[in-house]
C-alpha cells in the first residue's frame, strides 16, 4: 500500500491502479470466474478500473484501495447478473399498469405454461388427422361458445388486431370515425395513425362532444368502406354530449349495407357492475348489440396474456385470416396457451376469483383494511420504520374506466429521517425492485395490488434500508 504522500500524486495513484491482470489474479476476483465467463468478468474489471482513472483524474480519488476496487467489480457483477426483465412489487394500486406488465395470469395455469413450454405440442397439429393444423383453433372455439359469435381471430395485441381489422376490411375507403372518438392510447396508438397505417381514408364526422345519426347516415357514400367506433377508453366527455351508440351504429351499417367495427379496448367478459364497480360494456354487449367485428386487448380487463382479440362475422374473420399481414402480427405458443386458459375460467371457472385482474378489482373493503393491516403489523417491527394504515385510491389502470376510484387501504411508511424522495428510490432499486407511490410527502404502498408473497419482500428491504442509514 501506498504511502499518504504519494497517494496525493495523482501519476503515483495511476501506477498504483492494478493492471488488468493483476487484478484479475487477485483470490478474491479468481472467485468471481467461477460463476461467469472470462471475457464478461475482464469487461466488468476495465469497467471499473476506466471509473478509477477517471476519478483520480478528476481528483476525486485519493488513494487506491484493494479492497474498494473488489467491492466496486462486486457491485458492477451484481447489476449485471440481474436479469433486466424481472419481477417487481407493484404498491402503486393501479391494477393493469402497461409498464408493469398488465394483468398477472392465473396462478393455476403455471403448470399448463410448463408443459407447453418445455415440451412440444400441438400448436399447428391436428393430432386426429396427424396432419399440419391451425394455432388459431386452439381459441376460436372457446371464444364463439363464450361469445356467441360467428368466428374469431387472436393476434399480437388490440393495436394490431384494429391495424389488420382496418386494412382488410377498408383499405383504400373511407372509414367513418365520430370526432369524440379519435383516441390516442399511450402515445404510440392513435386512431388516425393507425387508419392511415392501414391504407383506409379516415372520415370524420360530428364533432368532438356531439355526433348525431344523420352525421354517419350523411356521410355514407360510394367509398364507404366501414363504420367504425371507438371505446374512449382513457377518457371521458361530459356535460353537452351526445352520442351514437353502438346498437344504432349497427343498425345503420346494416341498412346502408356497409360494415360496421368497435374497438372496445379492455374487453371485459364480466359485468362489473356487480361488483359495484362502474359499468363497463362488456364483449358480449357489443356483440349482442349487432356490429360486425369487435376488438379487444387480451391483458387488461379480461385478465390473460398480451393478445388482441377479433370476433364477429364468418366472412370477415376469414378474410383476415387471408390477409399476409396476420402472418407478421401472428401470436406465440406462450400467449395462446394462457388465452386459452383464461378463457377456460371463463368457461368453466370462477372468474372473479381465479383472475388475479378481477379479484384484485373486486377485492371488499374488509379485506384490503385487513391486509393493510397485517402489512403495517409486520413493518411496525423494524426499529426505526414509521408506518401507519392509510386510506387511499387505487385504479384500474390500461386505458380502462377512465375516472373510476376504487376506494383501497395502503400503509404509509417512513424510514427515520430519510425523505420520502431518497426511500421511494431506494425502494425502487432493490434487487425486487418495490414500486410505491408518494403521496402529500408520504411513500405510500396500496395492498389491492400487493401478492400475499410481496409482504416478505417489502419487510426485508425495509430491514436493510434501516441498517444502512
Ligand atoms: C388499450 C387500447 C388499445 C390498444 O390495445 P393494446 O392491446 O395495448 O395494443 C386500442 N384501443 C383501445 C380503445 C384501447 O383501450
């Protein structure tokens, strides 16, 4: 080790930073290759070593430690090691939260996602005839028995079962849109766009809080591909409104002869109301309600995987089977397998239990305060935690129920004199990362979309938290 005076030489502390090799021969690091490969541990040690040049450069290093630059090349082998795409408790209370990964699949298709998964399967083979088969039949039967309707196709998601729905059915014509429904979903997802994407020629009529009949019926000409409507999914108009609903639509389309479309978003196959939960027109609503084609997304309120869902006429569904583009927005194994699963609950099941989306957004009052509880229980234990039940709102989140509270119970937790900035990050930064929500200067954790397994998890970084401040 150097002396303190030559430490204060930068050129000395330069010569004192190991080279490469000599680093890489120290016990410690040995160790280190056991678990990885020899180029990534020789990129993490340039890694470190290039932060210590530059720091005694800039004179922010004033001596050159052994054992600080193995604890540094531990750090860096630890955040490489983690897998980017990783599990996160998620204390935000926003149910289907896009960046969180949507809905939770039902625990009880874990082991159906192993088999299919693991093993080979019958994605495209017809086991009776022994010959190639459709992935498409593994859903389509399901959803014509739970929807009554004529066929049904899955794609990648609702953006691109509108994107194919559209190009197939009105490419090159106009497409009837009312104003108040030329949504945007998150950016990357706008009506207009998308039309045009399409090949179809958008046509608005209306205006933005009001369309009446005569504004479609007016419209129809020639050209008139579609008349096409818009769940306003993350939005809501009020006070002078007025608009068409689907069932007239519908009856427009069909004595104008022309086509008609909802892109209904969530897609939800349950009555909420029931749940005393704002009413959200349900799949089998729209579809009763006599429009052609309905889309919807496959994870957020009906609860399964990343999918977008067509139902609706034979002639139609068939004809975007045909369409080269259904080969590029074609779903996976993965996803097929855990549609036909949650549809199976549909089926056969009880939704509102075994579909972590809906039990999470039924979960009673009595419930959420009790396990609000437990949580503020167990973190009330640690030394130095502050924690308290708190009254909070959660949502349903994914561009559904705009609006729509849903009255929950969080704890509200404080960690000595940390701010609540500094412990909604450290929370965030852990191995599991732990997202919360601050809330009038608290960190604030909302049970309804905590798993019974997160507790653990939360206690234990709070544990730590504490000890290192
Ligand atoms: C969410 C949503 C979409 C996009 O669905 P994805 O499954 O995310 O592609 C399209 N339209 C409406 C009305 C929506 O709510």
């Amino acid at each position: 080790m150097a002396t303190e005076k030559e430490n204060t030489d930068s050129q000395n502390l330069f010569r004192l930073l190991p080279s490469v090799d000599e680093f890489l021969k120290l016990p410690q690091v040995v160790k280190f290759a056991e678990t990885r490969s020899h180029s990534s541990l020789v990129n993490a040690v340039r890694v470190v070593l290039d932060k210590w040049r530059q720091g005694i450069s800039e004179g922010k290093i004033h001596s050159v430690d052994t054992d600080a630059l193995v604890d540094d090349l531990r750090k860096l082998l630890h955040e490489l090691d983690l897998r980017s795409l990783r599990r996160v408790v998620n204390g935000t209370g926003i149910i289907v939260h896009t960046n969180l990964g949507r809905s939770l699949l039902p625990s009880s298709l874990e082991q159906q996602l192993k088999e299919v998964a693991f093993h080979y399967n019958t994605l495209e083979y017809d086991v009776e005839e022994g010959e190639r088969g459709s992935r498409y039949v593994h859903v389509e039967g399901l959803l014509r028995e739970l929807l009554g309707v004529e066929g049904a196709l899955v794609v990648n998601n609702n953006a691109a079962a509108v994107l194919l729905a559209l190009n197939t059915l009105a490419k090159g014509k106009e497409v009837i849109v009312s104003r108040g429904e030329l949504i945007e979903i998150g950016g990357s997802f706008r009506i207009p766009d998308v039309m045009t994407q399409s090949g179809a020629i958008l046509k608005e009529v209306g205006t933005t809080n009001r369309t009446r009949v005569e504004d479609y019926t007016g419209a129809i000409g020639e050209n008139t591909g579609l008349l096409f409507k818009a769940h306003t999914s993350n939005y809501r108009i009020i006070g002078f409104t007025q608009e068409v609903d689907v069932g007239t639509l519908a009856r427009i389309g069909k004595s104008h002869n022309v086509p008609t479309m909802m892109d209904l978003g969530s897609g939800v196959m349950v009555d909420l109301a029931l749940q005393g939960i704002d009413h959200e027109p349900t799949v089998q609503e729209v579809v009763n309600a006599g429009v052609d084609i309905v889309t919807f997304s496959g994870d957020k309120l009906l609860g399964g995987p990343q999918a977008g869902i067509i139902v609706g006429k034979k002639a139609f569904i068939d004809a975007m089977k045909k369409n080269p583009l259904t080969r590029a927005l074609r779903v996976d194994k993965l996803c097929l397998t855990m549609l036909e699963g949650t549809l199976r609950i549909y089926r056969d099941g009880n939704p509102m239990e075994m579909i972590p989306t809906l039990h999470m957004m039924a979960m009673p009052m009595e419930q959420l305060e009790e396990r609000a509880n437990r949580l503020n229980d167990m973190l009330s234990t640690i030394k130095d935690v502050n924690c308290c039940v708190v009254q909070v709102n959660s949502a349903p989140g994914g561009g559904s129920l705009p609006g729509q509270q849903l009255p929950s119970f969080g704890v509200s937790v404080e960690v000595g004199s940390m701010s609540e900035v500094e412990l909604e990050r450290r929370l965030r930064q852990r191995d599991i990362p732990i997202i919360s929500r601050i809330v009038e200067n608290k960190v604030i954790l909302d049970v309804r979309t905590l798993l019974d397994e997160d507790f653990q998890v939360i206690f234990d970084a709070l544990q730590d938290i504490v000890s290192c401040v």
